[in-house]
C-alpha cells in the first residue's frame, strides 16, 4: 500500500466533501488513483478533464506514484 496526500479543487472538493486527506491505496499511478477515487466517491467528472500535479509539478496521469507523493487533482474551472 502507498500512503497519498490528495487535495481535491473546485468541483471535486464539493464532491468529496473536503480539501484534502491521506489515503492508502495500491495505485500505481494518478490515473490509477483517480479511477479509484471515481468509483468510490462515484463521480461524474469525465478523468480526461482532470489535471493532475505529484508534488506541486503537473505531470501526466500515467506518472507513476511513490509513498509519501503529494497528488492535485484539478478539474475543469470556470469563472469570470
């Protein structure tokens, strides 16, 4: 198991309910984790519009994780 640190923006924060938490899983990457998020929290937010930063540089979700990483994920943002 890997232990992630995860904050969560703007939508996802909504409807994770918080901003941030550590959580174990057995991911290999971000894309990993974020299907495994999705599925949990049932999400309805396609994961091709969701950006994701490992320790504060965006990357792609195929990166792979390491215990400790610090994982943002970012979905799409509107505003004015």
């Amino acid at each position: 198991m890997t232990s992630i640190k995860i904050t969560y923006f703007a939508a996802l924060r909504e409807a994770r309910g918080l901003a941030e938490e550590t959580f174990e899983t057995k991911a290999l990457t971000a894309k990993a984790l974020l299907h495994e998020l999705k599925e949990k929290h049932h999400w309805s937010l396609s994961e091709k519009t969701i950006r994701v930063a490992i320790n504060d540089y965006f990357q792609s979700a195929d990166t792979p994780l390491k215990d400790g990483d610090r994982v943002v994920f970012v979905p799409p943002v509107s505003g004015g």
